[in-house]
C-alpha cells in the first residue's frame, strides 16, 4: 500500500513537472506569437506612410503565415495543457481516496491489534 502510495506520488511529482514545462513553452510561444504581432503592427504603420512594394507585401505575408503557425502551435499547447490538468485532477481525486482507505486499514489494523491483545489476556487470565 505504501509502496502504492509513493509511487502514485512519485507520478504526481513527474506530472506536475510537465505541466510546468509545458506552462513554459506555452508562455514562451505566446510571448514570440505577441512580438511577432507587434512586428507586423510597426511594419504595417511604417507603410502605410509609404507605397507597399512587392517585398514588403511578401515579407508581410511570410509573416503572417508564421504568426497563423505560432498560433496553431499555442492551441495545441493549450489542448495538451488542458488535458495534463484533468489528467492532474484525476489524480489528486485518487490520493485523496487512497488516504481516506489507509487511514481505514490503518483504524482497522488498530481495532484487529487490539482485539487480539485482549484475546491473548484473556487466554493468560484463563490458564
């Protein structure tokens, strides 16, 4: 049971850890999805002041493809994030029952070690 016990733990720990990871790259993709857009904005007000040529206009286009990557990039990183929390809920509803039962086999461990205390008093008593 301890064993049990410490490995579900052990799995928490690891969980907890990629979900931290995956926090970071979430965090990081939408930190480059952010600056990209505030790239595209400066660009887009620097030619409005001026003609846009066929190289700006592909520049701007690349750009936008990329920002359209970045931004599939970050939903995936949210479904796999999203996922990773259930999966972490799950698993303290888990802990939480497991330490509900040690708690009864260890209540009821008390009650047996005791009752056979009694039953080997009462033995000595009767002989």
């Amino acid at each position: 049971m301890k064993q049990s016990m410490s490995t579900k733990k052990l799995s928490a720990i690891i969980q907890i850890s990629e979900l931290d990871q995956m926090l970071t790259d979430l965090k990081q993709a939408i930190e480059q999805r952010d600056s990209k857009i505030a790239r595209l904005q400066q660009m887009i007000s620097e030619k409005r002041q001026s003609a846009i040529g066929y190289r700006d206009f592909i520049v701007l286009k690349n750009s936008q493809e990329e920002l359209r990557e970045l931004c599939k990039k970050i939903d995936l990183q949210l479904v796999k994030t999203n996922e990773l929390l259930r999966h972490i809920r799950n698993t303290k509803v888990i802990f939480s029952d497991l330490l509900l039962l040690e708690a009864e086999v260890n209540e009821q461990m008390s009650k047996i070690q005791e009752l056979s205390n009694a039953f080997f008093i009462q033995e000595e008593a009767g002989k």
